[in-house]
C-alpha cells in the first residue's frame, strides 16, 4: 500500500487561455482504466477483499481509515490518495463519511502517477 497527496500543494497553476486554477494530475494510461465514484455514509465500509488488478481511491471529501495486506491501519483524507497493487487485501473505513474516485487498471503503476509520495506502508513496488 502506498499513500499519495494530489491536494492543491502538488499542482501546477495554469494560466493558458486566460485560466486561473491549479491541476493536479493524477495518472495517463494508454490500456483501458474503470473509474468511479464511491459514497460512503457514516459507518461506511469498503469490506477486506482483494484487488482484482492495480487500484486507486482517491479521497475528494472526508476521512477514513484504509488498510493494507499488513492490516495495519492508516489514516486518510480528502487530498490523499491510496494505491493498492493487484492481488492485495485491502479495506476503507470511515466514521464520518467519505467520496472518492476509484480507478482501476492493469497499467496502473505508481511511477505513471503524477502525484506525491507521502508514506509507503509495505509495498514491494
């Protein structure tokens, strides 16, 4: 498992044709990738299973607590990013609600990500 930041911090501000925002990128595949869009309520539970190919959850609202094949468990928030390698247990958790988009693909590595290291927590990549 590893923990990536794609809050506004890890940006580039734009500017070209007269914008004014800052882009985090987050990943280019060029194989197909599934992405959506997971709602957790309070008491929500993505329940301990294993990951069919690579995975990406990143958190765009609230908390939780995400677990790896360690089952130790690490918290998370809106801005943070989680990266689980294919066939790895995983589980999210949250007490007080989470949003987060989900992607999922066989390309998926961690260095095509566009974002920022903040904490690997047993990961052999």
């Amino acid at each position: 498992m590893k923990i990536f930041s794609f809050n506004k911090d890890t940006g580039k501000h734009v500017t070209k044709f007269n914008s004014n925002f800052v882009m985090s990128q987050i990943v280019q595949t060029q194989k197909p990738a599934h992405i959506g869009c997971m709602h957790l309520m309070e008491g929500g539970i993505i329940g301990y299973h294993q990951a069919v190919v690579p995975q990406l959850l990143l958190v765009v609202n609230g908390e939780g607590i995400v677990l790896g094949k360690d089952q130790v468990p690490f918290p998370i928030k809106a801005g943070e990013a989680v990266y689980w390698e294919k066939d790895e247990y995983h589980e999210t958790t949250t007490k007080t609600g989470l949003t987060a988009i989900v992607i999922e693909s066989e390309e998926l590595h961690p260095a095509s990500f566009k974002l920022k290291e903040i904490n690997n927590i047993g990961t052999s990549s």
